[in-house]
C-alpha cells in the first residue's frame, strides 16, 4: 500500500531501520512529521528521473544546494565526498542485471548518507536494494546507517563475480576447445565481445576499488568500529575481480593469436605444398611444350619407342629434381 502510494511522488522505498535487522515502511506523508528514535535509523530509496524526486530533495531534504546538484547530476563516475557535520556523499556502480541489458551498461546508485538517514537515488532498478529489503524483511540486515551502505557496496561488489567467473568460463571452453581440435576455428564475434565487455567493466570499476580503499581510512563518529574491515575486504575482492577481468582479456588475445598463428602455418603449409608441386611439373610443361613445336628434327619423332623415351626423359627429370631438393633440404 505505502509503496503504490509512494510511487507517485518517486519514492521507492521508505523504511525505518530498527536497529536489529528488520525494518518498517513508511508512507511519503509520514516524512515531514517523523521522529525517529535513538536506535533507529532512515532509508529513503528515489527514482532519479521522477520530478517530484528532484522537487523533495531541493525543497524538503534539508541538503545544501552543492549536494543536491552532485546527486542529480546526469553524468558521473564512482566518487566519495566528505561533507560538513560527519556527512558524505558516495557515488557506486553495479552491473546491470535488468531484462535486455548489456551487463556492462552499468547502474549507479548515489548515496546521501549521515548518522541517522540515508538518501539513495537511482535510475533503472538494483538488484542489489531488492536484496536488501529481503535482508531486512527477514531481521538479518543492517542495522544502521554505516551498514545500510557497506550492505549496498557488498551486494553490488558480488554480482561483479558471477559476471567475472561466466566470462572466465566462456574462455576456460574456447581454450578448451582448441587444443582438443586443432582444426577449431573460435567464434571471433563472441570471442572480441568476451574482450570489448571485459574492457568496459574494468573501466567503470576501477575507480569503485579507490573509493573502497578511501572507505578503509575514514573514521567518521557513526561508523561501526569494524565498518574498515568490511570495506578492506570489498577493496581486496573488487581488485581480484579486476585482476581475472585484465586476466580474461588477455587469454582472449592469445586465444586469437594462436588462431592466427594455426591459420598462418596451415597457409604457409599448403603454399608449401603448391611449390613443390609447381617446381616439379614446370621443367616437364617446359619439355611438352619444346617437343610439342610442329617443326622438323623433333628427336624420335620417327620412332615407334619416341613417347616412351619422351615420358622416361621426364620421369628422370621429376626424380632428379626430388633428389636435388632432398639434398637441398627443401622438402
């Protein structure tokens, strides 16, 4: 009910946190009477393009101008911004799961956070905040505010792995694949895709693991003590995922390289071939042709025994020239 509601003013979500896991919705119409207890904490969850979202958070979020204009810009890269009285700004990307997207057209989520609420907006849909409200539906999620978003940072970071391990996959097969065939010939279409994707997520998510290396430094009053681990352990994951990315794109360069390689020797192979076979047919067309003039004084022309004599002449030609290319090494 308070979610039908809420969508017409942007709002996707809005839940009070109780401080133990769970957590309670709230109407849009609850917002400017709220009292919040000492334990509990605010989530509110915007769609990014609807008016009435940008008409709350320059008129009722009690943001400075300078934070609402970062978190409706329309371009921006992963970033975190400290702000006065303990607050920040954090700026994430996710890989797209949505139906008909590309994985590495990427989601952002843009993170308003203090002690007490938390403000995020997004574009398209996360999986990552479905997620959380099941967490929270179930009393096993955060807590707080500094956990709300180390739990976003963690369902976003992990979604990069099932991608990262289907494109190891896909190469673990083409690898697979040509050193049982030696006559296998790779997709290039879906192998240079495998690369151009592994490009693009390297490039949107490696400034994310700066902002989770900044994450392990602050020391902001409503942090949890061990909110630095968390965050060290996400730097250290997301900077695997990159490594097995950099990884991936470099055994689909060998992958077309030995594919390369395979087709360049079978060319110089049948080349080779065809030399060979030039080399010894030339001296006896050459012969053909010189006997076969219609002019007087041909040798054995009046010979029963001419022809035979004419194919033994180039039988021994033929020999002579395999031998001579044995010793020369050529063949």
């Amino acid at each position: 009910m308070f979610e039908e509601e809420n969508a017409q003013w942007g709002l996707v979500h809005a839940l009070v946190l109780d401080g133990k896991g769970g957590a309670r919705s709230i109407a849009r119409t609850e917002l400017d009477d709220l009292q919040l207890q000492p334990q509990e904490s605010l989530w509110l969850h915007w769609d990014r393009s609807h008016p009435q979202t940008q008409t709350w958070l320059r008129q009722a979020s009690g943001l400075s101008e300078f934070a609402c204009d970062l978190l409706l810009e329309e371009n921006t890269r992963p970033r975190l911004l400290p702000l006065p009285d303990d607050e920040l700004l954090l700026f994430l990307r996710g890989i797209n799961l949505n139906p008909g997207a590309e994985p590495e057209d990427m989601v952002s989520v843009r993170i308003f956070a203090s002690a007490d609420r938390v403000i995020s907006l997004r574009l398209r849909p996360l999986r990552a905040t479905d997620e959380l409200l099941v967490q929270l539906a179930d009393g096993k999620g955060p807590r707080s505010a500094s956990e709300l978003i180390l739990y976003m940072a963690q369902y976003l970071t992990h979604k990069v792995q099932d991608l990262v391990s289907d494109l190891s996959e896909i190469v673990d097969i083409e690898e697979e694949k040509l050193d049982a065939d030696e006559r296998y010939t790779p997709e290039h279409g879906s192998v240079l895709q495998i690369r151009r994707r592994a490009a693009a997520l390297k490039r949107f998510l490696a400034p994310q693991r700066d902002i989770f290396a900044q994450l392990t430094r602050i020391k902001l009053p409503w942090f949890v003590d061990d909110d630095a681990d968390y965050w060290n352990e996400l730097n250290n994951s997301l900077t695997r995922y990159l490594e097995e990315l950099e990884l991936s794109r470099e055994r689909v360069g060998l992958v077309l390289e030995a594919e390369d390689r395979r087709l360049s020797v079978r060319m110089n192979r049948t080349m080779y071939r065809f030399g060979i076979i030039t080399g010894i047919f030339l001296p006896m067309s050459f012969l053909t042709g010189l006997l076969g003039i219609n002019v007087g004084g041909i040798p054995f022309s009046e010979s029963p025994y001419g022809f035979a004599v004419a194919c033994l002449l180039m039988i021994s030609v033929a020999l002579g020239q395999w031998w001579l290319f044995r010793r020369l090494r050529w063949v």
